[in-house]
C-alpha cells in the first residue's frame, strides 16, 4: 500500500512550477499578442454629419471624413498597422448591380483614398471587396432565377463587377484587396484583373473559409444592409469543416496573398486546420456578433470586459491565426502597450 510520502516522491512531474510567478509565465508563454497582428474594420458612411455609434457593436461608429481619420491615427498611435474598411452608402445610392461600388466617387472609394493620402504607406489600408452593401437587394452578387425560378446570386455574372470593384479600390489606394462574398473563381478573377491594370503590387486577403453565421447579426445594422433573406447558397454551411480545406486550397492555388477564416472564435477548429499546412498567412475575423457578447456581457457585470477581450484573441492566435481582424483592435492594442 502506498503512503502519501511515497507518492508525493513519485511526483518528480510537477507543471505548476512553470506558473508560480509572472516572470515564469511570460518565460514559458507560446503564445504571444502584438499590436502588429490586429487589423481593425471601420465603417465609413454617407449621409450623417457626425460620427454614429452602432448600437448594438458598443464602442463601434459609423464615420465621417472627420471621425474616420481622427479614427484611423488613434489606431496607428496605438500600434495598429492596418485598418479594413467598409462603405456604408445611402439607400438612394445603392442599385441592382451595386454601381457605386467601382465608382470612383463611391462611398467606400472615397474613404480609402482620403485614408491613403492621409497615411501613405503607415497605415496598410484593405478594402472589402463584395457588393452587399452597395446593391438594393443586400446579397453579395448579380441576383437571378434560376431554372426552377429560385432566387439565386449568379456566381460567373458576379465576376467581373468584383474584377471592376478590386481595380477601383486599388487605383484608390488600397494595399489590399480582401473579397468577401464567397463566389468561386473570384481569387483568380480578381489577380487578373488587378495585373493587367498595372497592380501587381496590391495584395489579396481572400475570405476563404466565411460561414452563413448569425454572428454577423450586429454588422448588418453597422452597414445599414437591405438583405432579406440569408446567403446560404453561397456562404458555408457551419456543419462542415472539410469544405474550408477546398476552399483554402483553391484560394491558394489562385493566388491569394493571405487566407482568413469567418468567424473566429466558433471556427477555432477550422482555423487550426487551415493554419496546420497552409502556406501563406492566415487570419481570423472575431466579427460583429462575437464582439457584441464580449461587451454586451462586459457592460452586465457579468464577465470582465477586458480579461475576456484579451483571453478571446489570445485563444485565436493560439489557435493558429497570423493576424486578427477585429473591433477590439484599439482596445486591445492599448492593453498590450500597457502590460
Ligand atoms: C460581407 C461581409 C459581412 C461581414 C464582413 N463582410 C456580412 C455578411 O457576409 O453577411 C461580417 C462582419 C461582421 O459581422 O463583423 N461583405
């Protein structure tokens, strides 16, 4: 029979030596959050004289010329090296087809060249590239019907309006390109189109593995979006895993610069996966509605805001994402400076 000095003798194994102090910690720390790795979306929008919380994204403003720029330097001050920008338009503004997402006096054009004369190379700019927020139906491409008269986005007729949207923002300004409205070919389409205008140098961050997920809930007041309906014909079904795997693989194969998995934290597996073997940077976006809980649970009372925030993309970066877009990014940034 064994006593409790034999077994604690036996316990030559102890892991919590490596936690008994901070100064242990940080030694053995894998994991590691720098301000450099955080993109943050903004939104730009038409139509108001001052900036415009979102009421259910805390913290989170629909901008100004004004607000956007005083914005974007409070991100660079704090260390954040790019900013994703989306373009909220009035309703009057929005068509079938989405015309003003590749009109050069488009909402969200604008804003990426005021931003890039603003910063010039200190601040990387990205641009969502897809048509949801600029098209009156909301979905992310041509709508038709199709042979049995469903109502359905026509994947090869989206093509080249991204081709025209991608060449609009590069020739405003952006550093990068990251098409968001999971149509296939739309990688391949978009390399094209930006080399032959002479954009060999503007990079694609490809929403590879982005879910038909309700955590986008938030971002469709953030957008002022006119969807009705859903995009599960063309976003992944949250069931599967192995259909990101294709999807990583065939953005690759068309030249992405960078993949991104959609949502973050519900999709760690995915992103685990992905990261395993792919060869090129892999980011995660802990969207709208993953934010909202953060904070709507922080504002209760009921988690610490902050410790969650930084438990949150630790776990995402941990988990294998390179860069993290999230509304956190400034926040965050701060607290990293501050530790
Ligand atoms: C589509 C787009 C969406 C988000 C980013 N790009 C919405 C959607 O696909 O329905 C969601 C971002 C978020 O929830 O934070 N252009």
């Amino acid at each position: 029979m064994s006593t409790s000095s034999d077994y604690s003798h036996a316990l030559i194994r102890r892991p919590r030596r490596l936690r008994a102090n901070p100064a242990m910690r940080e030694l053995v720390a894998e994991t590691a959050l720098r301000p450099a790795d955080l993109i943050l979306p903004m939104f730009f929008a038409d139509g108001i004289t001052e900036a415009r919380e979102i009421s259910s994204m805390p913290g989170v403003y629909q901008h100004t010329e004004d607000s956007l720029l005083r914005a974007a330097h409070e991100a660079l001050d704090a260390g954040v090296r790019c900013v994703d920008l989306f373009g909220v338009p009035v309703d009057a503004d929005k068509d079938f087809n989405g015309s003003q997402a590749w009109s050069e006096t488009g909402v969200l054009n604008r804003a990426l060249s005021s931003l890039r004369k603003e910063f010039g190379d200190d601040l990387l700019i990205m641009a969502d590239t897809c048509l949801d927020e600029f098209t009156d139906h909301g979905h992310c491409g041509v709508v038709t019907e199709d042979r049995h008269r469903n109502v359905i986005v026509d994947n090869d007729a989206t093509l080249p309006l991204y081709q025209q949207m991608a060449v609009a923002q590069a020739r405003a300004g952006a550093h990068i390109v990251s098409p968001s409205g999971m149509m296939d070919g739309q990688i391949a389409a978009i390399r094209a189109a930006l080399d032959e205008e002479g954009y060999q140098d503007v990079a694609i961050m490809a929403y590879s593995a982005k879910y038909a997920s309700a955590f986008f809930g938030p971002f469709r007041e953030a957008v002022g979006s006119s969807l009705q309906g859903d995009r599960r014909t063309y976003q992944q079904d949250p069931a599967n895993l192995r259909e990101s795997l294709l999807e990583a693989e065939l953005d690759i194969a068309e030249g992405a610069d960078f993949i991104m998995v959609k949502p973050a934290l519900p999709y760690l597996d995915v992103l685990t996966r992905i990261a395993d073997t792919s060869p090129v940077p892999v980011a995660a976006y802990q969207v709208s509605g993953e934010y909202a809980m953060i904070q709507a649970a922080g504002r209760n009372g009921w988690v610490d805001l902050d410790a969650v925030m930084m438990e949150s993309l630790t776990s995402i970066k941990r988990a294998g994402a390179n860069q993290i877009l999230t509304y956190f990014a400034v926040d965050a940034a701060r607290a990293l400076r501050n530790a």
